[in-house]
C-alpha cells in the first residue's frame, strides 16, 4: 500500500474506535490492477456522498460503477463502490470499499478525498480491532488474520484459516466453561455452608486433571505449529564440490545460487524456504566445510559452521561416487551425534563411497541431486524429521503465537497448584484463587480478559488497511 505517515493524534483509543470513522489503502504497494481504499465507521456514508458520483444509488453488497472525486469534485479515476452495511460488515460498522485502477497516484489521491470527506487515516490492524470490539471474531481469530497474511506456503496458509475459523477458541472456552463450573460449585459451598457441601475432593481433583491434560496438549501444540509457520532450520553442509549448492537449487525449482566445479565458490550462506507436507524447512546453503588458507572461503566456512551448528537439522551432502576424503568423514563424524539426513550424491558418476560408508551411515540415501525419485525421497525423508514421525495435521487446533503458549501455560501452572493443594489436604475453598488465575489466562486467548495494552502490541504487527 501506498506509505502515507500516521501522525501522533491518528492513534486510535476504545472510544475513538466507536466513534471515528477510519480509511486506509488495503492493498500492497506499488503498481496493480486494482487498489482497494477501504472506510469504516459511522461517516462512511457521508464520505461515500462526498468521493462517488453514480447513477445508481449504493445497495449494500453490490458493486457500483461509478467516478471517484476529491474535495473539489474533479474525477480521480472510474471504478466501484461496495457498501457494506453494519452489521453486517467485517467490522460490524458501515464499510466503504472503493475499488480503483492500481496507480499508487490514484490511491492515494482516492485515500485523501476519504480524508476530505471526514474519515481520518486507519492505524495497524484498526479494521480488525473494530472486527474483534464489534464481536465478529475473537482474539486468537484476529491474530489468525495476520497470520494468514503473512503466510508464505499453503501449510502456513492453511493453519492460520484453521484459527481463523474459530478452532482453538472452542478448544478454550471447552476449558474455560469447565473451571467455571468448578468456580461454581465452590462459591456455592463457600456462600451457603449450611445448605451446600463442599465439593468431594477426590471428584474434584479428577475434573481438574482431566483440564489440565487438555492444557498440557494444547501446549504441545505450539511447536507444531511454530514449525508450520516458519520453518526448522536444515543447514545443507559437507565437504567442497559435493553438490550442496545444485541440491538446493534442484528442491527450490530454481538456479537459486551459482554452481561450479570449482571447489571453495560459495562464500556465504543462503537462507530460502521450502514447502513441504504438511510443515516446512528453512534450507540453508554453505560454503563447503574443509581446511582453507584463502581468507575469503576461512570466513565462509564460518559462516557454515555457526549456521550448523544452530540448525534444527543437518542435510550432509557428500560425494558418494568417489572414495571419501578426510573432509568428508570430518563431516560425517562431525554430524553423527545429531538430527540429520545423510545423501551419498553423483550416483549416476558411481558408488565407490557409498558402498565404503560407515555403519552409522547406513541409513543415508543414495541418489542423484538431477533424479526426482531422489529428491522426492528427499522430501519425504526431511517431513518426517521436522515432524517427528508424526503426521502434522495444520486443522487441528493449535496456538499459534508466543503469548497464547503463555496464558496457556500460565492456566496449566495454575492448575498445577490447585492439585497441589487438594493432594496436601488443604481446604477445598483454597483452590479458589488458582483457578481464577487460570480462568483469566485463559480469557486472554479469546480476548474477554484483554486490556488495552495487550490489544496496542497485538494489532501493532498488522498492516494498515487490514
């Protein structure tokens, strides 16, 4: 979207989202067929009357054809009008959306009419603040919102649709709904002695493990899908000339990075992603691991060492038609005490080195970095690592953000001690206070226990427009 700068008093409060009207470019910067400057807010009406000129007057959810004006009535461009009626909107307020030809020149020119007509410039992610405010979405759905956006592959794509959708909400407010029944029970107990009896322990503690063994999954989920939206680390390292470089190139689809016969020609590494089943890896090339004098290729084998050494896994590449130098078993010694995935290259050249490998590399594949049964066995092989012999299945309900792995573990802790107390034999009511503190974590998921604060940092990573 065209960059415009948000000025100090644009930001936006709880009561200014109910009451200004707010108007941003929605679509990426630069040339296009179309951009898209969107308005919501009670104005959005107003500004409609003061911007589009049509024969036809606006009905709500179809487009209009019409000219696109500023403060002076001279046309910006041609192009549509959509209306959105609150509330049913995505904001749950009266939506504007004009649709004009892709010059950031009419964009903006558009945005600042919008601007004229008495709708003031949108901060990040205000859209979908107002969204969440109105109701339309929880909490962890708005932050599927950006997650969507920024997803870079499909897998990615489609676990942010997953929480989008509202399948981690129900997965919390099932927890919520239950530590509020026991809240319930307790508060009976505690404010009618003589007509309720205190809860049984022994049923009480099952209840309240039952929750915490769907917490302590919830939680397990967060790596998972951590690796579906950014990757593991795989280093692709081994000795000079083994076929690192035409290895990535060959699995991106792509002449990614230069390739030579000549040893010592990649220098530094090269970071790209690769889409797998299901999850995907963050490939990094290096430069080839052996002795150098040159100070270029010294600082380059470095550079593949640190990257190495903080990958989640290593993809070693060796010449499997040739005998192994010492090179090659430094690096394959040097990788045997951790996750990796060994590949004996140039089968098409021979299988002097293959057939001379160690014990510990009897597992390795054999293959052609030029053969696509080897680099879809390649594929399979490097999901099952990332994965952990399991199948990641991007549906399923799962956190997708550091600060929901928190509030869940800070519920999962919080129970933790509520058990605690009923296995000493404390009294029952004492749990009271542990289990509000996990019911609020909790809320923070969907959004009902939020302040002010958090929702700032949350939408602050959006775009504007969105």
């Amino acid at each position: 979207m065209v960059s415009i700068a948000v000025s100090e008093d644009t930001r936006f409060d709880s009561d200014g989202d109910r009451r200004d009207t707010i108007a941003a470019i929605a679509t990426p910067a630069g040339r296009g067929a179309v951009a898209i400057v969107r308005v919501s807010g009670p104005a959005a009406r107003t500004v409609a009357r003061c911007v589009f000129r049509s024969r036809r007057a606006l009905r709500p959810r179809v487009a209009t054809f019409g000219a696109i004006v500023d403060q002076r009535g001279e046309r910006i461009d041609e192009g549509l009008a959509l209306w959105f009626e609150g509330p049913h909107s995505y904001t749950g307020e009266d939506v504007l959306e004009l649709h004009v030809h892709g010059s950031p020149a009419v964009a903006r020119d558009t945005l600042i009419a919008t601007l004229a007509g008495g709708a003031r410039i949108a901060g990040p992610g205000e859209f979908t603040r107002r969204a969440f405010l109105a109701g339309k979405m929880d909490l962890s759905a708005a932050e599927a919102v950006a997650d969507l956006i920024a997803a870079e592959h499909r897998s990615a794509a489609q676990s942010a649709l997953a929480r989008l959708s509202g399948g981690l909400a129900h997965e919390v407010d099932g927890a919520r709904s239950q530590i509020a029944a026991v809240l319930e029970e307790l508060a009976a107990a505690i404010d009618f002695p003589d007509e309720v009896e205190d809860p049984q322990r022994s049923r009480l503690a099952e209840r309240l493990r039952a929750i915490e063994q769907q917490l302590a999954g919830l939680a397990a989920t967060w790596e998972r899908g951590r690796l579906v939206r950014e990757g593991a680390g795989v280093a692709i390292v081994g000795p000079p000339n083994a076929g690192k470089s035409s290895l990535l190139n060959a699995l991106l689809g792509a002449d990614r990075v230069l390739v030579s016969e000549l040893a010592g020609t990649t220098r530094d590494t090269v970071e790209e992603l690769l889409a797998l089943e299901g999850c995907c890896a963050r490939l990094i090339d290096t430069a080839g691991l052996r002795r150098a004098s040159d100070r270029l290729e010294v600082a380059g084998v470095a550079r593949a060492e640190a990257a190495l050494d903080t990958a989640r896994i290593a993809l070693v590449v060796v010449d499997g038609s040739r005998s192994l130098d010492a090179d090659a078993n430094a690096v394959l010694e040097r990788t045997r005490a951790r996750q990796r995935l060994v590949l004996f290259n140039k089968r098409d050249l021979g299988c002097r080195g293959y057939d001379e490998r160690d014990p510990a590399e009897r597992d390795a594949l054999f293959g052609s970095v030029f053969d696509a049964a080897t680099l879809e066995r390649l594929r399979a092989a490097l999901t099952a690592l990332i994965a952990g012999g399991e199948q990641i299945d991007v549906a399923r309900p799962h956190l997708g953000t550091a600060r929901q792995f928190d509030a869940v573990l800070r519920a999962w802790r919080a129970l933790e001690l509520a058990l605690e107390t009923l296995d000493a034999g404390d009294p029952v009511d004492l749990i009271a206070g542990d289990l509000t503190v996990a019911f609020a974590s909790l809320g923070e998921l969907s959004g009902s226990a939020a302040n002010e604060a958090l929702l700032d940092a949350i939408f602050a990573r959006f775009c504007i427009g969105k």
